[in-house]
C-alpha cells in the first residue's frame, strides 16, 4: 500500500509548476496594481496641491499695497464645486489649476470637471482653521490660505475595482512685515 503512494507519475511535476506560476501571476499583478494605485494617489494630490498653492497666491493686491495680505475673496468662505464662479476670484484659479492638472491624471473614473464640482473649497482671507473629514487634525493659519479636500473615484491599472481615497491640501501665504 506505502509503495503504491509513493509511485510518480508522468507529468505531476508539471501540475505543480501550473500551480505554482498560477499564484506567482497573481502575486506580481497585485504588487503591479499597489504600486498604480500609489502613483494615481500621488498624481491626484498633486494636482490637488498645485490648485492649493496657485490659488492661495491669488491675492487682493490692493491691500498688499496697503502692507495687508488677503486672498482675493472678500470672506472666509466654504464651498463645494466649481459653479459660479466669479472672475478673478482664488476659486476660479484653483478650480483651473486643477482641472488642467487633473486632466493628466491616470485611473480618473470622471473627468477632471466632474471630479472639481466634489472638492470642497475653504477660502481663509485673513487665515483662520481649516477642518478636513474622516478624523484629520484641524490646521490653523495665521495668514491666508486655502485648503480643500476631495475624494475621487479612481480606479488601479488593471481596474479592480473603483476606489476613493481621501485627499486633502492646504497651503497658506509665507509672512511678511516687520
């Protein structure tokens, strides 16, 4: 009976070398698919970033000449989207900024323009707090800045799947005076 288990057959090696490549295939398409998602993760906050930084130096130069620094909107203000915007406004540049950004950015499930009418816009003229969702510590500022926060649908290169990351950004005006 021992002697009859132990007999080899024609072709099991290959079985288990079938097997073994299976899950080795597997094992590298996933490794493949965390590195993409890291990347769009990357891509997508940078964008974010960049709208953050442009339009935070958008500001009332009127009062710059006045030795005052203020982003060019008239209040601290939260809005979502990019509708009706005012020309001129820090919105509209942030808003441009990331859509042109945004539209290089693989793994996007809506267009840049979709993806912009969901970020959620603080604009802090005169600095103040920025509160983020989903447990992120509040950021204060002492001159104005601007955060926003957004959670895109993507999805990996090999489209397991739609995820929506949490992304956030703020970005405020260095000091000057005295």
């Amino acid at each position: 009976m021992m002697h009859h288990l132990s007999t080899k057959r024609q072709g099991q090696a290959l079985v288990f070398v079938a097997l073994i490549l299976t899950f080795l295939a597997m094992l590298v398409l996933s490794c493949i698919e965390v590195a993409a998602r890291y990347q769009e993760l990357a891509q997508i906050e940078d964008a974010l970033k960049q709208s953050t930084r442009s339009s935070v130096q958008a500001f009332d130069y009127a009062a710059f000449a006045q030795n005052d620094q203020r982003v060019r909107e008239g209040s601290a203000t939260t809005v979502t989207g990019c509708a009706s915007l005012a020309a001129n406004s820090a919105r509209t540049l942030a808003c441009t900024v990331f859509t042109a950004n945004a539209a290089g950015v693989s793994g996007m499930q809506e267009t840049p323009d979709q993806t912009a009418a969901r970020i959620t816009w603080t604009f802090l003229p005169q600095g103040g707090t920025c509160t983020f969702p989903n447990g992120r510590p509040p950021v204060t500022f002492t001159t104005p800045a601007v955060c926003a926060t957004v959670r895109p649908r993507m999805t990996g290169l090999l489209s397991w799947g739609i995820w929506t990351p949490q992304i956030d950004a703020a970005d405020t005006l260095d000091h000057i005076g005295n």
